[in-house]
C-alpha cells in the first residue's frame, strides 16, 4: 500500500471503494466488470470530486444490467457526486 503524507493546507485527493457482495452479483466476472467501470468513471472525474471519500455499494440487479445502462448509471451518479462537491467547495 502507498502512503501519501500532506502538508497542511494542501487538498486530498478524492479515494474510491467499492463492495459488491456475491449475493448481489454471483460470479466474479460480472463482480470484477461492476468495479471495473467504477473505477473507469471515478478516474475520469476524480479532479472534479475533491477531496471525497466515495463508497459505492452494489445492489441486487447489478448482474443483469448490461454495458451501456450500467455506464449510464453510473454516469448519472457521478453528476450528482460533483455538484455535491462543487457546493462543499463553494463558500456560503
């Protein structure tokens, strides 16, 4: 594991995890798929999400859904991830 020491002041860069149970997804090719495009879509936007931890849980049903929805999806959560983290930067 590769420790990254800060100095004050300096920004965090935004982390990702992930968790998907076989109960949700049962074999570990559609699990590993799943985080795949997670981890595709989180490096794409990671400059705009800040210093945010992000969790993402997958949920029953993520199995049967094929690339492009899964995409969409995850498309659609991403958007709502940084406005999050352009209003907590913003001061009000």
């Amino acid at each position: 594991m590769l420790a990254r020491f800060q100095t004050p002041g300096e920004p965090s860069p935004p982390r990702l995890g992930t968790v998907v149970s076989r109960k949700n997804a049962r074999l570990a090719v559609q699990r590993n798929r799943f985080k795949r495009h997670c981890r595709e879509g989180f490096r794409h936007r990671q400059e705009e999400l800040g210093g945010l931890d992000i969790i993402v849980l997958a949920r029953r049903g993520v199995d049967q859904l094929d690339a492009p929805t899964l995409r969409l999806k995850l498309d659609q959560l991403w958007s709502q991830l940084q406005r999050r983290a352009r209003s907590r930067r913003q001061p009000s």
